[in-house]
C-alpha cells in the first residue's frame, strides 16, 4: 500500500498513490494546455526518461517528429526543459489529487 501524506493549511491529507485514479496524468492538464492525444503519449515517454530516438521508436515515428511534437508540447506549456515538463506535470498531479481530497 503506497500513500503520501501532505500538510497543508493545518490539515493532514492522506493521498493513496496505489490507486488506479492516480495513474497517468490528469486530463485536466492535457485540457489546459491544449496537448493532443499523441504529444500525451510522449509526454509520459519523456517523464520515463525516454530519448526522443526512444521515443520515436517506440512509437514508429520519425525523431524529427519527435522534436517537432516536443518543441510544441514546451511552448504550450510554457516549460523550455525535459526536467522543467516533468516537473511541471508532477506538480499538477500533486495539486489535482490534493484538491480532490479537499
């Protein structure tokens, strides 16, 4: 059993991280950020650490789509990083899941 307990604002929240409601990323952020269903898909390949070359071939792409789907998926986000995606994408999981038990 995996969970995460988080204090915020005098209260402790209890976060089941084993739960299938906490797999993958929050739609919610795919519908701000306006990212198609296949910049999703590299998304969760590039918060595993995949190259773009890994990525690509996992997903029988072109790298050079790759890139081009990567350089799109940073400038609607806002991010200029693989590590500032990631971590973006980790805080918005945090942030939904807490205000769902709130």
């Amino acid at each position: 059993h995996n969970s995460v307990c988080i204090y915020l604002a005098g209260t402790y929240l209890l976060n089941d991280t084993s739960s299938e409601k906490n797999k993958g990323i929050s739609d919610t952020f795919f519908k701000k950020y306006l990212i198609t269903p296949r910049e999703k898909e590299i998304i969760e390949l590039i918060i595993q650490g995949y190259s773009n070359k890994d990525i690509a071939l996992k997903l029988s792409i072109t790298e050079g789509t790759v890139k081009v789907a990567v350089y799109n998926i940073f400038q609607k986000s806002g991010v200029k990083s693989r590590m500032a995606l990631s971590n973006k994408v980790k805080e918005w999981k945090i942030f939904q899941s807490i205000t769902k038990v709130i």
